[in-house]
C-alpha cells in the first residue's frame, strides 16, 4: 500500500486531544470518577466491571464518518468522545453511519485497524488484514489502535464494508455506496469484512401501575362508577366490555384491543415482568424506560415502586436493559423539593447499580427525568441541584459518573445543559396530542426532534387516547383528546419518519441510535404497544420489520418458565 501524496496535519487541538491516543473500544466503560471528598466509598474495581461486561454482551456502535476541515481526510470512529473531540476540532460528521460495528473481540470477528503515514497525517487507513498493518508499520506508519471489530463472514443483518482510494485519501463505505463513490472517481481496494447496516436501541416507556398500590384515583373511582373493589384496570376493562359510557359517546367503536394478551394482570407480580420481557425481547426491544414517582409527604417512592421491585426479582431480567426515568409533576405530594434530593438520589442508587442498567454508547448509566418542572421550583438551577446530587452519589457510591437525560415534555430542550444534564429525550408530543390528531404529530414529528440540539434521544408516539379515563378520571366527556384518525398505518410511517431522521442525523453519536416508544402499556392513554387481545404482536412486529431489530419475532402470550 503506497503513501498518499499532500498529508495534511492535524489541528493541534486534536494532536492535544483524544486523537492522539488513538481510538477507544466501544465496549470498554468510561474511567472511574473520582470518590466524592467525603463519606464516597471505593470506585467499582476492575473485577466487578469485568463481571458485568460478561453478564451484559456489548451492543454494535455506531460507526461514523468525519471529514478534515480541509475537505480531505476521512476518519472514522465508533467512540463518542473522539467524535466530540475531533467534531471540537473542526471535522465534520458526514450524514448517518458508516453501519455499526463490534465494541470486542468474539468468534467469527477480526479486529479492524487504524492507522496513519505519519504522527501528523489526517488522512487514515482500515485494515482487518494483520499481513498488511504489519507492512504499514515497517514502513514507519503509526498504528493507533483498533477502531472496532469486523465479522469475516455475511450473516444476518450484516453487510460488507469496503476500502476505496482516490490517491489522496481512504474511504469506507458500506456495498450499496459503491458505484456512487467509483463515479466520484475513486477506486475499490477491497472489502475489510462485514458489519451490521442497522442497529437500533429501542425501547418501551413502562408505566408500572397496575397493582394495588398503582393508581390510587382509579382504584377508588372504579370502586364508586363501577362498583368493583381494588380494581386497577377500571375503565380499560369496562370500555373492552361494552360499558355505556363507551357506546353512548363513541357508537360503534371497536374496543376489543383493549385487553393485553396475556390477560389483565397485576405488574407487582415478577410472573408479569416475565412476560413482558419474554415479549419484548422475542421483538427485539433492547430497554423498558421505567417511570419513577417521589412521595415527598411519605419521602418514599410510591405508585411504581412495586413493578419496578417485580422487574428486579423476574428471572429473565438480565435479558434486558432497563432504566427509571423521574417524574417530579410540579404538583402535590409528586413534587421533590430540594430538601429530599439527598434522600432521592440515595433511592435511585438501587437501579443504577444493577447489571443491566442501560449504557450510552460510550458507557455511561442513563438516567433519565420524565419530568423536571417539580424538581425543587423547577429553575434550571434547581434542576441542576438535584442533576449534580445525583451525580455526585453516584460518583460516590458506584464510582461512575452517570449520563442524564431530560424529557423533552413541559422542559426547554435548549435548556438541558444548564440544567446540569447531559442531552434531552423525548416520550410523547405534547402539541400533537393537543391537536388530537395523528396526522399533524406524522407531519411535525421530525420538526419537533429539530427543536433539540445536539445528542437527542428520539421517540415514536404510537397513539394518544385517554377515552377509557371517562368518567372514572375526567368527567367531562368534551375534555378527552383522542387522536380518530390513528392506524397502524400511521404508527409505520411515525417508526420510518423516526429511523430516517437517524439515517441522516450528524448529532453526536452517544444515545443517535436510541429510540423510547411511547409507551408498552399506558392503558388509559393509549400508548400500548405490548400485544393485545384484538391486534396481536401488531405494534412490535412494526417496530421489529422496519428497524431490523435482533429478535426472532414477537411472542404475544408468553407460556412456561422464561429463559433465566
């Protein structure tokens, strides 16, 4: 392999930063925090972050393309924090991925190599050849490490990526960007393996209240509409069954859907969690993003807590990634004053301390806030209290220091740093529900990502349909919203509207491929995508084509012992 002509040199603000060390392996965890100054106990050692990256297989990372400043040198990286870096430094990210590729080392994958004709170069070359990075090397090229992992055989989901030269500068590309790039007048040197074309996190907003201790209203409500004692599923079952307040208001209307597959449960039970991984997983779903409520008049956690106990003692949990996400409703006892933070962030500890607490792409633990307008009085600075508080516990406690997300919803995503947060997220679309209809959310959908900069985690709104809250939580029939002219159609073009804006973002790439679906089984708001009586694995089988997710195929029903 000859030298290219005209190596540029890189900006000294990358030679200082993270280029010079070479990229970082995806599935490596970022260095431990230093322990707070006081009362912190020791880092996570070496051995319990090994233990936990055997018990959770690293995920394919996003592999992105830059561009020099100067219009030429390609550099392609699967580590985050080079990315920011060499972005900080003027590259440029080039429009999606370069596929994704594999964080470690596994049997039938090879390394990919990087290298550069010289310390100062900015034009690099890929190899999974070992004969030929040991040519390079004798020849004085600097090798700076392994960019990734490359399978050496096709296989499911995966595609081949190929090396192309012009005489100034390499390339990588994907098989289908091959008579493109031959065209802009470069050459093919050769494929350097195979690696995956998609790979989307994707996961359920899990509202855990359908248990004794779940919904105190509607318990108490159905008791008094309906007449049935401790009864969570009040107006979900009742509109199922034909209850006149369904058919007087909405004549004809088809509520057979609104009966979970597996029958109305209580998620307090793990029998239940069980389930609904076995479900989620068999569609490929990589989290369940769990809503965490605050008591402050008990200064306890209340309304989820007994599902999210159920998920941690469920055998099958270590199948999938989870994470809380704080709902601080700036009103009553759901509030969290700033005086309790301490006291919650002590709370939260429990979850981001387990295994399978979801990881960014560049290893932090996620946590994520639903809803900040009730942290303390709600101003950045209060919100960025509880943020630090937080942090610095779990800097403390697990020697980590974690990656914050807050909810899009009733919070500026603009606002977002100077909360103290890492990136914004989004569940639902506030201004399309209040539109009550699903084709002005299709229409906006990607408007509304656009109101977020920078690292963004996405979501998909599969309907919003309160109906069944009537009259048990909203009595006056003309203030439900619905959305009449949702479909399953539609639910398919909000999923592609949501992996194109992926396919074309130059975000940072830390949470760019993650995606929170709204929701697996918010019953009386309609955002149900766990499967149903009427429409099976429906939902899920959507999410399952359209994104090329990893499972064999949805199970609606669940039966046996699950998989441990």
């Amino acid at each position: 392999m000859r030298r290219a002509a005209g190596l540029l040199a890189l900006s000294a603000a990358v030679i200082g930063a993270v280029l010079t060390a070479g990229p970082v392996l995806a599935d490596q965890k970022p260095p431990a925090a230093a322990p707070a100054s006081t009362g912190a106990q020791a880092p996570a050692t070496a051995q319990s972050v090994e233990a936990q990256a055997v018990s959770r297989p690293a995920r394919p990372a996003p592999f992105v393309e830059l561009v020099a400043a100067s219009g030429t040198g390609r550099l392609y990286t699967a580590d985050p924090r080079e990315l920011a870096s060499a972005t900080a430094a003027g590259f440029k990210r080039q429009p999606g991925t370069t596929g994704f590729i594999g964080r470690s080392a596994k049997t039938g994958w090879t390394a990919l190599y990087r290298l550069k004709p010289s310390a100062t170069a900015s034009t690099w070359l890929f190899t999974s050849s070992t004969q030929e990075r040991d040519a390079l090397v004798a020849q004085h090229w600097v090798l700076e490490g392994t960019a990734g992992y490359v399978a050496t055989k096709p296989g499911t989901g995966l595609v081949e990526l190929r090396r192309f030269t012009n005489g100034k500068e390499w390339r990588l590309a994907l098989a289908a960007k091959t008579d493109e790039l031959l065209k802009a007048g470069y050459k093919l040197d050769g494929p350097v393996g195979y690696v995956y074309q998609n790979w989307v996190r994707a996961g359920a907003v899990y509202f855990g209240m359908f248990n004794t201790h779940g919904h105190g209203t509607i318990i108490a409500r159905t008791k008094e509409i309906y007449g049935r004692d401790n009864d969570w599923w009040g107006g979900v079952r009742d509109f199922h069954d034909g209850t006149h307040y369904a058919t007087d208001n909405w004549p004809g209307e088809d509520w057979s859907y609104l009966k979970p597959s597996i029958g109305y449960y209580d998620d307090s039970k793990p029998e239940t969690l069980e389930k609904h991984i076995t479900q989620a997983t068999s569609a490929g779903l990589s989290f369940f993003n769990f809503y965490w409520y605050w008591d402050n008049t008990k200064q306890a956690q209340t309304v989820t807590a007994d599902s999210l106990n159920a998920f941690l003692q469920a055998r099958n949990r270590e199948s999938i990634d989870f994470t809380v996400g704080v709902c601080a409703h700036p009103y009553d006892q759901l509030k969290i004053p700033a005086t309790q933070y301490d006291a919650v962030a002590t709370n939260l500890m429990r979850y981001l301390r387990q295994d399978n607490t979801l990881r960014t792409n560049d290893g932090r633990k996620i946590l994520n806030i639903c809803d900040a307008r009730g942290l303390g009085d709600g101003s950045n600075a209060q919100v960025k209290q509880f943020v630090d508080t937080v942090r610095a516990k779990a800097r403390g406690q697990l020697g980590e220091d974690i990656y914050v997300m807050i909810n899009q919803a009733g919070f500026d995503p603009k606002q977002v740093g100077n909360a103290g947060a890492d990136a914004p997220y989004c569940t639902t679309d506030g201004p399309a529900v209040e539109s009550r209809s699903y084709t002005t959310y299709l229409k906006g959908q990607r408007a509304f990502y656009n109101q977020a900069p920078a690292a963004y985690g996405r979501c998909v709104l599969s309907d919003f349909d309160e109906r069944p809250r009537y009259p048990i939580e909203t009595t006056d029939v003309k203030a439900i919203r619905w959305m009449p002219d949702q479909s399953l159609d539609g639910y398919r073009t909000a999923v592609r509207n949501a992996a194109a804006d992926m396919a074309t973002s130059t975000r940072p790439s830390i949470v760019d491929n993650y995606l929170f679906l709204y929701a697996w089984n918010e019953w009386h708001e309609g955002g149900i995508i766990e499967p149903n009586e009427r429409d099976g694995c429906a939902y899920l089988n959507i999410l399952h084509s359209e994104l090329s997710l990893q499972g064999p195929g949805c199970v609606a029903n669940p039966q046996g012992t699950p998989p441990s």
